[in-house]
C-alpha cells in the first residue's frame, strides 16, 4: 500500500531568524532594484548619526545574504570605505568624528536583521518598502516645528536653512485669507436702479477685465497670482507665445506644466538626467532640424 505525501506548504511571508554584524562583502544588493536612493544624504546622516537601522536582509538556501531593505545604506557604507575618514560633524561648538567609523580603525560591517522567505516574498518586501516610503505625506505645520527645534544645526538631517524658510514661507502664505473673487464683491453690490426707458440694443461690450464667454465643450481655470507674479507670468507667456504661435494663453500654461512633471519625474530615471528633446517633447513643441 503506498501513500502519496502532501508536499509541505511554504511559510507565509519572511521568518525572523537573526540579528547580527556581518561584513560589507558578504551583503548581496537586490538585483534589479528599481529605487534611485540620493546616497550622499545617506551617508551625510551615517556619519553624523551612525547607523541606527538594521538592513534588511534575506538569506538564501545557499547562504547568500542578499539585502531586501536598505539597497542605499549599503551603498553609503561601501561609499565610506574603511576608517578613519577624518570627517568631523559639528554640533554647536562642539566637534565629533564620524559617529560610522568613530574616527578609528573600521573595517566596513553592517548591523543587519536576517530573514528567510521565497523569491516571491522577497520581490513583494522590496516593492512595498519603495513604495509606502512614496505613499506617505507630511503634516507640514509639525514638520516646520520640529525642524526649528534644531537651532540652525541640520547636520545629518537631509533638510538645510533653505528648506526650513521655504516650508514657513508656504505656511505663511496658506494662513492668509484668499481675496475676495469679483462675483463676491457683485454680491455685496446695491442692485441697480432699472432704466426709465428701455435702452436700444447695441454690440455687446468687452474690456480686459470682463472674461469672455466659455466656449462650449470648455471649463474656464481662474488663477491667482499677486501682482508680480502677475507681472512676470504675462511677460513669460508673452515670450513662449512668440515660439508657439498656434497655442493660446490656456495651452502655454499646459504645456509648461508638462515640462515641469517631466522634470521632476527624472529624479527617478537612473542618472537622473532630462534631455532637451524631452522638455520639448513634454511642451508639444517639434525640434528644428
């Protein structure tokens, strides 16, 4: 009588095994890892705070260790190399060494946190990690707080002065109160007294300040700018009106916004480098041959 044995299930999701120290050379990166991490704010932070979270890392069947979680980290500490470094951090009047290498003798080793999985764990823990880190947001009120507590002194941080002042300019500015539309003010206005006559018809009237009628199929986008701002972004659609003839004040606006996403967007492109005939393409406008 033979009997068929039921291959045994796979573990759901990784299984803690260890935390340990394990040498630079021994960490595998996660091949094909699609996240462009700014390892120079890494390793700014490593040396001013140290390392103060485990990699993540998966070891394989064949003992490979092969990292998961901190793909960037690792390549911060490679980047850093063994001790010392003679970095110093300074924190008010005083002068640390580099909180990595602690000015010493160090050859490069990462504290690591060792997990078992499979392959498709692994793939789902390095896409989630990416991607939580994107879908979160900042309450920018506590942000500011928490960033003046630090008296000037952002090293290791990955903010500066400037970001600092540009988050409260932006706080300011959200504080004030919008003013008031002129469909506001028409609202607030005495009606007028009708005519004693009825008046004879004539062409409509049209001024600068008097929109004109939405054409059918459209949606009218009001922006407020103060008055430089004003200024400026008429000279600038002035000047891009001159190159493209064929698109009206709406479309120039479109246009720049499209450039502007593609500039962003190349943050993640793996030199983070735009082209010229990308910009083009993303504003719509054909390069002279």
């Amino acid at each position: 009588m033979s009997t068929t044995q039921t291959p045994a299930a796979e573990p759901a999701g990784a299984i803690f095994k260890r935390l340990d120290t394990i040498d630079l050379g021994n960490l595998h990166p996660y091949p094909g890892n699609a996240r462009r991490g700014d390892v120079g704010m890494i390793l700014e932070s490593l040396t001013a705070n140290g390392q103060f979270r485990p990699l993540v890392v998966r070891e394989q069947e064949d003992g490979a260790l092969v990292v998961l979680a901190g793909n960037h980290t690792l390549q911060a500490m490679a980047a850093h190399g063994p001790g010392p470094c003679g970095l110093v951090t300074r924190y008010g009047d005083q002068e640390r060494p580099c909180a990595l290498c602690q000015g010493k003798e160090w050859a490069p080793t990462a504290q690591v946190a060792v997990y078992e999985c499979t392959d498709d764990t692994a793939r789902r823990i390095v896409l989630a990690d990416n991607r939580t880190s994107d879908a979160g947001d900042y309450d920018e009120r506590a942000l500011a707080e928490l960033l003046e507590t630090m008296d000037g002194d952002f090293s290791g941080t990955g903010y500066t002065d400037d970001d600092l002042e540009d988050l409260l300019q932006y706080l300011e500015e959200e504080a004030e109160p919008e003013p008031e539309s002129e469909e506001d003010d028409q609202e607030h206005e005495e009606p007028a007294a009708p005519a004693a006559e009825p008046a004879t018809p004539s062409a409509p009237v049209t001024s600068a300040d008097t929109p004109a009628p939405v054409p059918p199929g459209r949606a009218s986008l009001v922006l407020t700018y103060r008055q430089a701002d004003k200024d400026e972004a008429t000279r600038l659609i002035a000047a891009a009106g001159d190159v493209l003839q064929d698109a009206d004040s709406a479309e120039i606006i479109l246009r720049a916004l499209r450039a502007l996403v593609a500039v962003i967007d190349s943050r993640h492109s793996p030199d983070g480098v735009v082209t010229v005939a990308a910009l083009l393409k993303a504003a719509g406008i054909t390069p002279q041959k």
